[in-house]
C-alpha cells in the first residue's frame, strides 16, 4: 500500500511516499480503507522532534485522523462489518498511521462515520473534536450561560471548540484577526477580538472557561480574563514556567488535555453533526504524496478550520 513515512526527524522534506505492507488486523481490530486523513499540529510537531508520545525513533508513519470503509474485520470485534463507513483517532498518541491506504486499529477507536457527512469532513472531526470534548465537557463540564474565551478560534481545534461550547449553551468569546469574525459569528460565536489590533486581557473579564490552543504568554495573560475558581485549559505544553505559581495565586485552576481515543465522544460528536450543531470547515483538501505541503500549511497557523489528505480516489 501506498504510505507517507519518514525515517528521520526533521522539515518537511523529510517525508516521503512509498509503499509498505498493508497491516493486517489483530484480535479485536478492524483494517479500514483510509478514505480521508486529517492534518494536525502534533503531526508536524512529531515529525520534527518524535514527539509526545512512544512513537519511537523513525522510521513511522504519522496521521491519527481517519475516515474510510472497514475492509477486515479482526476476531473478536462484534461492532462492525466489512463494507461500514467509520471514522476515528485510533491509537494516540501511539502510531497510528493514518497517512496510509489501510490503517488496522483497535475497533473501539472508531464509531460509525456521520452519514451527513462526506469522508474528507469526518476525518476533520475526531482529534480536533476529541480534544474539545474531553476539555470543555469532560474537563470543565461547561454550563448553560458560563462564559468561554477560546484562542485561535478559527482554527481547525478553535471552530469546532465554538460550536460545541455553543451546543452546551455558553457564551462564547473568541480570538481571531478580524477577516475571520463574519466565519466566527456564522459559527455562533457572541463576542470577538482581533488579537491584533486590541489585547484581550484588557478587553474580556469574569470568564468561567479559557481554552488555550497556543500556549506560551497566552498562559499568564488569559488568567486576567478569569474569575476566581474558572478554569484554564491548554493544549500545549510550551507554557510560560511561571504558570502554576500565577495561577494558585489567581484562585484559577489549570489543566493539560492530551486527547484519548474515546468511542463515547465520537457517538456525541455524531450526534452533534446530525443535529446540525457541528459542522466542520475545510480549509485546502491535499492528496496523499502532498503531506508535506498539508503540514506547511497547518504549521503556519492561519488556516480556517481544517485540512485533510484525500487518500482513496
């Protein structure tokens, strides 16, 4: 099968289209046809340096967004069939290797695919919605009328985070360079700064809820924003070292959240889509041997909403 793998750390150029052996599904595992795979920021982050997770020293296969058709069907696994359209983050942050014509994962991964959806949309869905899900329903169990500020909010983690903080029923407030307010409001979101022209920690206050997407002084200057008790959210570990300290004297609470493969919230984030409360954008669909392309694009961090490989044709 056709794979983009790598087999040594570094840029883009590192990345190259061969052919591999197709997996072959273990006990309790199913083998799908990728269809679509969605690119991430940890892609290219684990590209360059390995990575969070046990992956390994090259060479691998990345990608943990997946969309396509059950091919095979491993002993033991009961909830699908060859021929089921599903989609899932199998694995993370184990290899996946979703940049691949077949991927065989655990089938609890996976969830039936949205059938509003076609396969380059649903693989925009499971890591960046996973990740909104375990933060802002797991985590911060977001109520009716709390206040949520979300930085980068166009983005392919931030369009979705407005959407479900709006299907939970908050009021949202986000951060974007005004040519991406009109795309915002059509999301649902209240109350929006252009982080380029105003600081939002002199403009936002007695927020219950920051989801911070970038990290860094975005850390110290989002706790200006909270009330006493709310709650901090990053998803990144590049994070300003006197944190902790400034937020215990904040009385604001922290957290890390590393998305985990979670069936349960891939089924909410179907029931969402089908109920038109979700609906994911697509910034630019590459073909597989353009990965490189696709993570250039991703790494520069001004797309609007998600981009996805095209795998089958």
């Amino acid at each position: 099968m056709r794979a983009i793998s790598q087999n040594r750390l570094g840029g883009p150029e590192v990345l190259e289209l061969v052919d591999v052996e197709r997996p072959v599904p273990g006990p309790t595992q199913i083998l799908v046809r990728v269809h679509a795979a969605g690119v991430n920021p940890v892609d290219w982050k684990t590209r360059e340096t390995g990575g969070i997770g046990p992956m390994g020293d090259p060479p691998f296969i990345l990608g943990w967004d997946v969309s396509g058709v059950v091919e095979e069907v491993g002993a033991g696994a009961s909830l699908f069939s060859p021929g089921d359209e599903v989609f899932g983050m199998p694995s993370f942050p184990f290899q996946a290797g979703a940049y691949a014509e077949y991927v065989a994962a655990p089938s609890r991964h996976f969830a039936r695919k949205p059938s509003t959806l076609d396969h380059v949309h649903a693989a925009a869905v499971p890591l960046a919605g996973l990740t909104v899900w375990q933060s802002l329903v797991d985590t911060a169990d977001i109520q009716p009328g709390q206040r949520v500020l979300i930085h980068a909010a166009a983005g392919g983690v931030g369009h979705l985070a407005v959407q479900i903080a709006k299907a939970r029923g908050a009021y949202v407030i986000g951060t974007a360079s005004a040519a991406k307010h009109d795309f915002l409001r059509g999301l649902g979101a209240d109350e929006l700064i252009d982080y380029r022209t105003a600081d939002f920690a002199e403009e936002v206050r007695d927020v219950d809820v920051v989801l911070d997407t970038i990290g860094l002084e975005y850390g110290p200057r989002s706790l200006k924003t909270l009330r006493r008790g709310g709650r901090l959210i990053q998803l990144t570990r590049t994070i300003d070292e006197r944190l902790p300290e400034l937020a215990a004297a904040a009385g604001v609470i922290t957290a890390f959240t590393l998305a985990e493969p979670d069936r349960t919230g891939l089924l909410a984030l179907t029931e969402l889509v089908e109920s038109g409360r979700l609906k994911p954008t697509i910034d630019t669909v590459f073909r597989l041997e353009e990965a490189a392309k696709a993570q250039e694009l991703v790494a520069a961090g001004r797309t609007t909403g998600k981009v996805v490989l095209a795998v089958a044709d």
